[in-house]
C-alpha cells in the first residue's frame, strides 16, 4: 500500500523534474569519457567466457547444470542441463542465470545465439538474456521453445540493442520436468551476434490487443503482455517476452492516467486516457484506454471488533483466515474473471467481471463458523439493474472430512432479487447464518457469488464472519 | 560496400564459368567506384527515376489488370489494379503495395506495370534498385519478357527474371532464365543469399548485363551468375528451330515487368503471419547499352 503510494509521488516528483531538466541542460566537455564495458560477444564456446559465473535459482535443483567434454556441437565442451524429475529433493526444476557481473556492451549485437539438443523431444519453458537477479531491467525470455534430439541453432534477437550497453545477464534459462520425467538439454557455442538479419519488428503490449477498463482515481495497474517480434533471415517469425523497459510508454492524458518507465500505470484524475508505447521508434500494437470515474468510495470501513468475534475472509480491517483463492476458475462452466487484485488508494478490492458464478475457497484448514451469527458481504454492482437480476450468495461446507467429497458435505444459499439491489453504491449485506439451512458450518471452506449471468462486473469487500 | 568476398550463391543448374568469374571478380575489386562495379555498358538509354509524383510514366508503362489466365499462369491470389492504393510514385520511389482486400472475386490486390510497345530493347544493361516486400506467400519480381510473345507464345519467347524473392526466404535471390525447352520447373536459375542482410531491409541493385552470347546476373557489385548459349537445351522443336541449333531466344528486344504477386505455385499462399499491406519501392529502373 505504501510502495503504491511512493510510485504516484515519484510519478508526480519525476514530471516535475522532467519539466524543469530543458532549463538547465548542459552540454558535454570534451574530456568527458563515458565508461565503456567490454564487447566480448561469447558466452560459453567451450568453457565460461571471461567474467561469467553461474547462479541457480533458489529451489532449483542446483547441480543440474555441467560442463560436458563428451557430447557438444562444436569444439571440446557444452553446457549440460540435467532437468530432475518431479519428486527430486534436491530441485523440483532446473534453472539459473549466467551472468558476467562486471557488465559487457551488448548494444553492437543483434541476437544471442546457441546450438541445442535433448535426450528428447521437449518444450523449454524459458531461456533468454538479461536476468543478473538485480533490476532485471532487460530481461528477455523465448516462452516454450521447442527442442528435440538433433542440433539445432536458435537465435533470441535483441528487443533493441542499443538498451544493452551495460549488461550483466548473459544467458538463463528455467525448465520443470516434461510430463514429470526428468531429461537432458545440452547447448553450447552460446554468444551474442550481429546478424544482421534480424528484421521487421513488431512490438506489442496487452498481447496487441486494444483493452479497455474502468477504473478509479488512485488505482494502479501495469502495463501487461509486452513483447517483441522480429522476422529472421530464415524467414521464421520469433517472438520474445520483453521486459518494460524496453518500451517507452505514453498516456495520451496525464491529467487521468500516467505510465511510469517500468510500465506502471497510475490514475490520477476523471475522465479518459489511452496508453500506448513505442519500442525503439516502432508503435507497438496494443493498447489500453482507461476511463476513470474519478474518486473510489470505499466499502464501510467495518467496526472495530474483538479477534474472538470476527472470522474475516477478505478485509482490510481484520486479520485474514488463510484464504487459497478468490476466483477458482471452475472449468468448465464458469465464465468469471478477476479476483482480488483491485487496489484502491491502499484499500483491497474483489472484483469480478463475466460473472456467472465464482468461489471464495479457505480450506486449509476450514474453518468453524458455528459459533457466528452473521455474514457481512459488502458488494457494488457496477452496471444498471435489470428487473430478471439477482446475486445469490452461497456457502459451502466440507463436512467432517474436511475436503469437498466424501458425502459429508453441505451448502446452502441466499438469494437477493434486482427489487434489493442498487447500481454504484455500496451494499452492506449482514445475513443471519441461520438464514443458510444447511447440515453443518463447523467445516465451512467456500463462499460462492452466483448471479447466472444477470450481473456481470461487480466490487466485493469485507467479507466477514462476525457475532 | 563491397560484398563481393561475401557471396553464398549456389549453383543449381549452371556450371559456374570460374575463370570468367574469377577474372571479374578482379576487376571489381580492382574498381573505386562504389555504385557499379561489374556492368560495362555504360550509355543510358533509358531511366525512370521516378521523381514525378502520381501515376507512373504512362509514356513508358503500361499495367496489366486483373488476374490474367489461372492466376497468370501461376495460380496468383492478387488482382492487378492501376489504382493508387496499388500502385503509385511518390517522394521519388515507386510504390507497388499488395493490399489484403476483398476485390473483384480475389482477397488481394497488387500492380504489375510493364513497357511492353513502350520500351523494348535487345540486350544492354537492365537494372533497378529496389527495397522489398517480405513474408510467406509475397512474390516481387523484376523481369523481362519477349516483345514476340503474342506472336510465338511463352515460353518460346523467352522470359528473364532479374530478381525474384520468395517473402518467406527474405535473403535469398533468385535470378532465371526460361525459353523453349527450360521453363518452369526446367528453367535455368540461380540464388544468391545475403549474408548480413535482407532484401527488405534495404535497397539493393538487381541487374543483369546482356549481349548476344551472355547474360551476366549481379546484385549490388556482386555479379552472382552467368548463363550462354552453351547453357540451354541444343535440341529445340525442329518446327520452331533447325535441329542442333540452341534454343536460345535471348537474341531480341524483350519489355520490362516490374510486379508484386501474392500466393501461386512458387511461393504458396499468405499465411496468418504475413503482414499487409506489402510495399516494394523502386528507386529507378535504368537501361543501358
């Protein structure tokens, strides 16, 4: 809450400095000598290129990786990965970064490229450049590539090279088990190249698609979805995922949205703003165009309560019981999207859209409300009320078992029809649990929305517990 | 920029003349200037440099509509128009773009504009400088046809193509010949591959150098291929030519052809990657003799 706050203010703080800085611009003497890092494009021909180390990633299985002197593409060495199986103590994946902390100057280079192979087919969950487990303010992945048991050279173009003059991630890579067997990839002649092939760039935030959302002043969101797709000289299109700052990011109105260098958007102001971004002078396809309705009225601030009398399951008021999710994503029937991942001027907001139905699950453990007499929901309908609306709000227990099945277990539901409902305000339902008729709430593990499609988008706070 | 130390053509169906080769290679790296390294024939008889914007010449080039026979001839997607959003001059480049677009029965729409009874010439030296097209299914070309063909028919009037690209192979160049006897899938052709670049990247010089018994392929200063008489079937139709006399045709004015295809049996169809619109810029087309 307080991180979101400073973000705004450096917002705020950097468009003032930005206005200022043409004033006072200087030019450069000339004994100025900009540090210059060395260009050396290998990474691992047949050994560690000058300055490389190797770093696993925490939970990783940390030996996975060697140098092999018997299998290599070329020369007397390649990288060898040994991927663990599912169930492995000493990893459950493999992964790490190779950086070269003293930094090199990329920025002459147009591709990082390597030689790969398997002990099977396989599909590499990530491998690319620029992660130095710091800022990682370059990072570059290739999503998924597939690899099989021949030779094959790859190449990850450079988003823009002319971002990577002082690099220290050289080369890392993330891989799980394939279908919880473990396997072997081995790469080698890893190094950065200027190709010169590397063509057609077509940059993309929001995955290139045009969204748009409504949203309050003091939300902040981030800008998603950014790649970079380059044609290479193999006529083969190839598409990385790309971190922000590679992108310059605008908001067509400053007085609503602002977008900071790392793709944070903050709304400041009412009205309408489109961010867009450009990526070394290429538009990026994408956008998102906010509407902002101007100032968030918060949920009730919920009374103050002694802990023995309040079991809270979202609420900035109370302390939280352990909650799994807030959007199970039931397949296959349900449509509902979002959760709890509104933030509004500090205050934590559910909110749902495409609604049909979604479930609130805390079953580890679950949780005895026998001794309650009330649940408080605070929700708002975001979207006019049609005569045929209802919001039906149902709870779920798991019975003695503690865990959904076994024929223990039990729901029961409370139904609110469109007569008392309202549009954009808040509604504060405190419901007599006597009201839900069902076998038993000593193990209590779900709290579901159900309104089969007649509402759509709405806000939930402060779902609560309480006697 | 020389690129001469550079070339990855390879040969399919000539046998490279490698003392020849060898000697104009020496030439042109013995050559300061940087524009035109490996022509000789050096009188301009013809240019378009394309600095009048709007229509191109209509002294010079006529346009061919529609879709022609079967797509003409290779099963083509596009619809040939002379509108401007296909085909137009503009900040001293002609610009023929390939446009995705319901038109006429046809989901494309491109240019081919040609000199054919405006300009026809035997041999010389043909060149234009051109930034292309690129993608799965997008075909440019600049070439040359016989000025007989209404009256023999194709092949038998022969064909030249200059420069040819496949989109999907965005390095690669192709350089061809066809008459009786090698056309199609038989005809007489050559790749050269950019090493560190793209033909959509950049502008690059397609030429060919023409006389009675050769005809000389470069790009840029690289002079990639030559093919002769000695190249080509001996043993052509004895209704068309003596028996034991070559068949080749390269021996009388042919017209220039500049197009952007799209789809048709030598590159396949667009797929969901192909970017359009597609522009192919033509910086000038010039002739010499």
């Amino acid at each position: 809450m307080n991180m979101k706050t400073n973000n705004l203010i450096h917002a705020v703080l950097l468009g003032f400095i930005c206005t200022i800085l043409p004033s006072c611009e200087r030019g450069l003497s000339g004994d100025a000598d900009f540090a210059t890092y060395p260009k050396n494009p290998d990474v691992f021909i047949d050994g560690f290129s000058s300055g490389l180390e190797y770093r696993p990633f925490a939970g990783s299985k940390f030996t996975a990786f060697t140098v092999d002197n018997q299998t290599k593409y070329a020369g007397s060495a390649s990288m060898r990965f040994d991927i663990p199986n599912v169930g492995d103590p000493s990893g459950a994946f493999a992964g790490a970064i190779f950086p070269d902390n003293g930094g090199r100057d990329l920025s002459g280079f147009d591709a990082l490229t390597f030689w790969a192979k398997a002990s099977q087919g396989a599909t590499l969950n990530e491998i690319g450049f620029g992660n130095d487990f710091g800022e990682n303010k370059y990072l570059v992945a290739l999503n998924n590539m597939r690899i099989s048991t021949a030779w094959t050279q790859y190449t990850i173009p450079i988003p823009d090279p002319s971002k990577l003059t002082y690099e220290k991630g050289l080369f890392w890579y993330s891989e799980g088990p394939e279908g919880g067997n473990g396997y072997t990839i081995w790469i080698d002649e890893v190094k950065f190249q200027k190709l010169g092939t590397v063509a057609q760039p077509r940059p993309a935030i929001f995955d290139g698609q045009d969204k748009s959302q409504q949203t309050f002043i003091g939300v902040n969101s981030t800008v998603t979805g950014l790649t970079q797709t380059f044609n290479l000289g193999s006529g083969e299109d190839i598409t990385v995922a790309t971190a922000p700052s590679y992108f310059t990011f605008s908001s067509t109105n400053v007085d609503v949205a602002r977008v900071s260098e790392k793709g944070v958007i903050s709304i400041v102001g009412t009205g309408t703003a489109k961010i867009t971004a450009i990526l070394n002078g290429v538009k990026a396809k994408g956008s998102m165009t906010i509407e902002s309705l101007g100032a968030f009225v918060a949920a009730p601030t919920p009374p103050a309560r002694t802990p023995a009398d309040v079991i809270s399951v979202f609420s900035d008021a109370y302390t939280n019981i352990p909650v799994d999710f807030y959007n199970g994503y039931f397949a296959p029937f349900q449509t509902t999207l979002g959760g709890a991942d509104l933030t509004i001027n500090g205050d934590n907001i559910i909110q749902y859209t495409a609604l049909n139905f979604v479930a609130t699950e805390f079953k580890n453990p679950t949780v005895n409300v026998s001794q309650m007499t009330h649940l408080h929901v605070d929700i708002q309908i975001r979207e006019a009320i049609d005569p045929g609306d209802f919001i039906s709000i149902e709870l779920g227990d798991f019975g003695a078992n503690g865990a959904f099945g076994g024929g223990d277990d039990s729901s029961a539901r409370v139904q609110f029809t469109s007569g008392s409902l309202t549009s954009n305000q808040w509604i504060s339902l405190d419901i007599p649990l006597t009201s839900f008729v069902m076998a038993s709430k000593s193990n209590m593990a779900q709290l579901f929305f159900i309104s089969d499609a007649t509402i759509s988008t709405i806000l939930v706070d402060n779902m609560y517990f309480y006697k | 920029m020389k690129r001469g130390n550079q070339s990855e053509a390879g040969s399919r169906f000539v046998t490279a003349r490698r003392i020849l080769l060898a000697t104009l290679f020496a030439a042109m790296l013995s050559c300061t200037d940087d524009t035109q390294t490996v022509a000789k024939l050096n009188t301009l008889v013809m240019a378009d440099e394309f600095d009048t914007p709007g229509a191109p010449n209509s002294t010079l080039w006529n346009y061919d509509i529609g879709t022609g026979q079967n797509g003409w001839g290779n099963n083509e997607l596009q619809f040939y128009t002379d509108r401007a959003s296909n085909v137009t001059v503009q900040n001293g480049y002609l610009i023929i773009t390939a446009q995705k677009e319901s038109y006429n029965g046809s989901s494309y729409t491109s240019a081919r504009i040609l000199t054919k009874g405006k300009f026809e010439q035997a041999y010389g030296r043909f060149e234009a400088r051109m930034k292309l097209p690129w993608g799965q299914g997008v075909w440019p070309a600049f070439w040359m046809l016989g000025a007989d063909i209404d009256s023999v028919g194709w092949p038998t009037t022969g064909e030249i193509d200059i420069m040819e690209l496949r989109g999907q192979d965005p390095t690669v160049l192709l350089g061809t010949i066809h008459g009786p006897g090698y056309s199609g899938g038989q005809s007489i052709s050559k790749s050269y591959t950019l090493k560190n670049g793209r033909f959509d990247t950049d502008f690059h010089v397609f030429g060919i150098e023409w006389g009675p018994s050769y005809i000389n392929f470069y790009v840029d200063d690289v002079l990639y291929n030559q093919i002769t008489p000695a190249n080509v079937p001996q043993n052509c139709d004895p209704e068309l030519f003596n028996l034991n006399q070559s068949c080749w045709v390269f021996n009388k004015p042919f017209f220039i052809l500049i197009n952007l295809a799209i789809g048709g049996n030598f590159v396949g169809a667009p797929n969901g990657n192909t970017v359009f619109p597609q522009t192919m810029l033509v910086d000038y087309v010039r002739v010499y003799k």
